[in-house]
C-alpha cells in the first residue's frame, strides 16, 4: 500500500495556514483564510479597476466625485458638504478634489443662489462624458471579474458581505 502525498496547496494562504496549523494548533485561523483571501482580492480589483480609470485620466477620488454627482441625476449638481458626505471624507479632501476637476474643466462650481456663503458642484457636459464612458468600462471590467460566479454565488457572496460589513462597521 502506498502512502498517498499531500495534496499541494491550492493558494498562498493555504499554504500560510497550514505553517500556523503545525506551529499554534490551538489556534483557530479560518477567519485568517477568510480575510487575507478578501484583502488579496481587493488589492486585485483594486489594480483592475486603476487602470481602467487611467485610460480614462482619472484617479479614484475624481472618479467617486463624477459618479456621485453623474448618479445625483440632473442638474448634477451637489453642494461640497452633500458629496463629502456621500463620499465618506473630509471637506478638506473635497476641496482638493474639485480644485483638480474644476482645473480640467469636468465640474464647475457656483455660488448656491438660496445661500450665498455656499457653493453648488455642477458636471459640465465634459465631465458627464467623461464618467458616462469610463462608467461603461468601469460595469464591464467588473461584469469580467465576476464573470466566474454563477448569479446564486453572487447572491450569497452579497449576503455575506453585507453580514460581515455590518459586523465591522
């Protein structure tokens, strides 16, 4: 009877895990699998998602800016408060943001007419075109990168994610 080898690893966080699981076998380390596997996807799409935005010429922040604007519907207009808070940062990280799209011409800002000490964001038709086209790559780019998970998977990966997001958040 011959002894059957180890099957090899399938990935580099098996073969992480295992290490731990014969130096701290008191340890339970799924959650490590779990989260270094996420952290290693992430930093995939991440690097996907980069470049898709370059060939377009825009970095993630003027992205995320165009796209909450372009998806406020029309006018396309918010204030600077409105998108930092979609945007989940701070006011100062905004004004640089719209310095930069403001200086390529792909938003304009104006003084809110209903209170004067405020400013109103507008998408110009140029920038409206810009997001509308990397938009469109952006959708298939990531159509691409889920195209290996049946729409139950999706469904579920959904759930949990959520799950989990609510848990850390």
């Amino acid at each position: 009877m011959t002894a059957e080898a180890d099957p090899e690893p399938r990935d580099a966080i098996d073969a992480i895990l295992e290490q731990w699981r014969h130096e701290r076998p008191d340890l339970d380390l799924s959650a490590m699998g779990v989260l270094g596997r996420l952290s290693l996807l992430t930093r995939a799409v991440e690097a996907q998602v980069e470049g898709v935005l370059g060939r377009h010429g825009l970095g993630r922040g003027e992205f995320d800016v165009l796209a909450a604007l372009r998806r406020s519907g029309p006018p396309y207009t918010l204030t600077p408060s409105e998108l930092s808070a979609t945007l989940m940062m701070s006011r100062a990280g905004m004004t640089s943001r719209l310095d930069r799209l403001e200086a390529v011409g792909l938003v304009e800002r104006s003084l809110d007419p209903a209170d004067r000490r405020s400013f109103r964001v507008t998408l110009t038709d140029a920038g409206r075109a810009i997001i509308d086209a990397t938009l469109t790559d952006h959708a298939a780019t990531l159509k691409r990168l889920t195209s290996g998970l049946a729409s139950e998977d999706i469904a579920t990966m959904t759930r949990i994610l959520r799950t989990m997001l609510d848990t850390v958040t």
